[in-house]
C-alpha cells in the first residue's frame, strides 16, 4: 500500500449508530431548487438542451444577467410543510436540499456572501423551514453544497500562477464560513452531499479539505459525508490511492444503478435519480421518457437488494410548488410503499442467487427475506433457491395477508413458488420465512398437488 496522509480514513463500514440509521433508509427525496428554477431550461425563447440547473454555463446567458434572478425570486406559494406532507406520505425516510448550487445562490441569509435569499423579494431563509418542516415528520436532513461556486469571483478551474493561488485560498476560506455556518444554524442536519468537487482546483486541496472535513466531523459528531468531498494527495477521487473509499458512502451513483453486488465493493451507497433523462433543477420542458411509478419502484427495489438508498429527485416550480407530475409518483410511489415498504426500511443484500422474477431484500438482522416481484414468468412459477440446508419454512403475500403459499420442492433447497393469479396491476411482495434443516428439523412442507 501507499503512505497516504490524505486518503481514506476508515476502512468498511462505519457501525455508529447514525451510519446504521443511514443504511437503513432505503428511500429518499432530492430536492433541487434555485435561481435556475426560474428560466426552467429557456432563455430569451431558446430551449437549452443541457440541465436545467446548468443553464448559467451557457454561452447565451450572461453571468450578470444571471444573477439577476435573484431580484426575481419571490416564492409566494413555498411551503415547507406541503413539501414535507408530501415527503412523509411517499415514504421517504432522508432529504438531500440543495442549500447552494454550482451558480452560487444561498437558499439559506450566508453572512459571507450577498447572493443569498436575504437579497431577493422573498428576503427569507427558505433551509431552516425546510429542515424543521421535515425533520419534525422524522424525515432526516442531509444538505447538498457544490464546492465549485461560479458566482464567486475567487472561483478558480486551476490553479496555474500565484493571483490564483492568493485568490483560491481565499475562496477555501470562504467555502470553510459557509459550510461551518450551515452546520452551526441547521445542527438538526445529518449530513452533507458535496458536489462540484472534480476540478484540478479543488482536487488539489487534499489537505486542506482532509482538515476541513475533520474540523466538521468533530463539530457534529455523526455528520455523514459522503465520497465526493475531497481527493487524496494524488489526486485520487471516491477511492483513495490505496482502493480505500473515501468518506462514509460511495456517491458515484448519479442517474445510474449498480448492476451487481460486486460492483458496489462492500459499501455504503446511495443512487441519486431523475425523472426525466437528465434534469435536477424545473424544467418547463420535459424532453424524452419520463419514468412511471413501477419504473421507479424497480429501481428502488434494485438499490435496496444491493444494499444502497434510492434517492429521487424533485425540482420545485420557482412559486414554490411542486409539479403535477412529481406529485403524481410520489402518490404513486407512496400508496405502493404503504403496503410494501417492511421491505425496503431496513433492507439488506439478501445473499441469494438473483432470479428474473425481481430483486431479494433481507431484512437486516433478522432470517426475513422479502421477494420483491417485477416480472411474473408465464409458468405462474417463481423460482428460489436458498444456501444449502436452509429451507422455506413460510411465505405469505404481503399484499394480501390472507394470500399464502406452499412451496413445491423441486430439488435440494430449490423450491418453486406457484402464484394463484396470472396478472398483477402492480409489483409485489412475498415474504419468505427460512429455517435452518441441516438437522432435517425443517419444517416440512406438502408437496404441490
Ligand atoms: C459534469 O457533469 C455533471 C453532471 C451533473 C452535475 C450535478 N450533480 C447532480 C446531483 C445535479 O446537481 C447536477 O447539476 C454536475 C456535473
């Protein structure tokens, strides 16, 4: 291994009680909002076709004239508690808000810059309701904060001669205000979800952002962080130059999925989602395919048999109200999470050979396996095959409690689960309860007649 002052500082899972909260989550809520919101993808009648949020990036839009907005936001119909309502009925157990974007506009009266919400027709703090309104529905907070500030001018891309060095270590000082100050007025906060960390600026800054994340830590001892906040020495980003992750969760997943569980090594993740192809921020347009309620709930089930959290986004309309649409999944999302969400709180990697029929969740600490079921095979029958001298002791519907079933044995731990319906409106849950027949003390079962 390589002698590392700034890599990694843990290895595995962290196993304090906040991780383990964390872990269990399952599902969450992205919320991003901002000045952004309010060109909503358009500027002077032309469509951008990037994301929303990045619209200051285009070339048709003057830095200045950006900036601007500010004098324009005016939320009259932002309500906290309507956002958190909708939140706690989808069943999201975290939020990640964005407190300030890559165009640098505070959501929340920084004392360390005057583009902030204090500076706008709204005049007021839009984080401190949000973290109350959801906090108080047991939903935890974590805030999102890009590093890479385009309103400030100290901002650098690199750092190539001495005025940017003069300047850069400016705008670290700058970047240490405002983080100390989010964690000192919003202590209710659980973590941080950085962005905006990949340039050559910032990536050289192994130990100033290594002490920075360590001054935070002992300020809120808890505080999650995930792998995006800093590089090691090398400049090595999420793993260090050893392979070691950095920070508490692996945040690499954004609009992607694992596929297997080798390929989340071990660790803590969270996938952060769209629902159009590529748009965080409102965007009046939605171009291309817009996911449905069983779309999300597949991958949500997805994340959760491979042992991350499923994180979907919202962006609010620049009233402050959310969209039909969104309104719509999280409805959807929530009437479905009202029968089934035992298995996806506290869900786990079940360990077992992947079936086509949909995903395994175990659920943590217990012998309960939850067979989430997204594609019924035209034999009605559902194949399982447990480890060796385990056998299925018990399943039952977790839709219909009355709705139980009697595995055929079909061969040394390998059953089939006969469904008694042919179509389904909506995924669904069975639940397998196991026993451990190595002394052949399993319970025993009928064969199917
Ligand atoms: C360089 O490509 C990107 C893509 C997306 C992002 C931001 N991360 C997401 C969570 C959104 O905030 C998006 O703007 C930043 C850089």
């Amino acid at each position: 291994t390589i002698a590392l002052q700034h890599g990694a500082h843990g290895v595995g899972r962290r196993r304090d009680a906040a991780m383990e909260k964390w872990r269990a989550y399952g599902l969450g809520q992205f919320v991003h909002w901002g000045l952004y919101s309010i060109p909503a993808g358009e500027w002077n009648g032309k469509q951008y076709n990037g994301a929303a949020e990045w619209i200051k990036s285009w070339k048709e839009v003057p830095a200045t004239t950006y900036d601007s907005l500010m004098y324009q936001f005016n939320p009259t119909k932002f309500n906290a508690e309507s956002w958190a309502a909708t939140a706690k009925q989808m069943g999201v157990k975290y939020v990640t808000i964005t407190t300030k974007h890559h165009d640098g506009f505070c959501l929340w009266p920084s004392k360390y810059t005057n583009f902030t919400v204090a500076n706008s027709p709204y005049k007021k703090d839009i984080i401190g309701p949000l973290v109350k309104a959801y906090d108080r529905r047991g939903i935890d907070v974590i805030l999102y904060f890009s590093i890479m500030d385009w309103h400030n001018p100290d901002w650098r891309y690199d750092i190539k001669t001495r005025e940017d060095s003069v300047a850069f270590d400016r705008f670290k000082q700058f970047t240490r205000n405002q983080l100390l100050e989010l964690l000192t007025l919003y202590p209710a906060a659980k973590g941080l979800w950085f962005d905006g960390t990949w340039d050559k600026s910032w990536v050289k800054q192994a130990a100033f952002a290594d002490s920075l994340e360590k001054e935070m830590r002992a300020m809120r001892p808890g505080l999650i962080i995930g792998s995006r906040f800093r590089a090691d020495e090398y400049g090595k980003r999420h793993f260090d130059s050893n392979g070691n992750m950095m920070g508490d969760y692996e945040q690499g997943w954004e609009r992607k999925i694992p596929e297997k569980i080798t390929d989340v090594h071990g660790n803590d993740w969270d996938c952060v989602m769209t629902v159009p192809e590529n748009q965080w921020g409102y965007s009046k347009i939605w171009k291309g395919h817009i996911k449905t309620t069983d779309e999300l709930l597949e991958m949500l089930a997805k994340c959760v048999s491979l042992d991350g959290n499923f994180v979907l986004n919202f962006g609010p309309k620049p009233d402050g109200t959310l969209r039909t649409e969104e309104l719509d999944l999280a409805k959807g999302i929530g009437a479905w999470m009202d029968t089934n969400s035992e298995a996806i709180y506290n869900g786990e990697y079940a360990g077992l050979v992947k079936q086509d029929w949909g995903y395994y969740v175990k659920k943590t600490g217990t012998n309960k396996i939850y067979m989430l079921v997204f594609n019924v095979p035209v034999s009605g029958a559902l194949n399982v095959v447990l480890p060796s001298r385990t056998a299925i002791s018990k399943v039952y519907d977790l839709g219909g409690p009355g709705l139980s079933y009697v595995p055929e044995e079909i061969g040394t731990s390998t059953y089939f689960i006969h469904l008694k319906q042919q179509t389904f409106k909506r995924p669904f849950v069975l639940v397998l309860e196991t026993a451990d027949n190595s002394k052949n003390s399993g319970a025993q079962y009928q064969k199917a007649k």
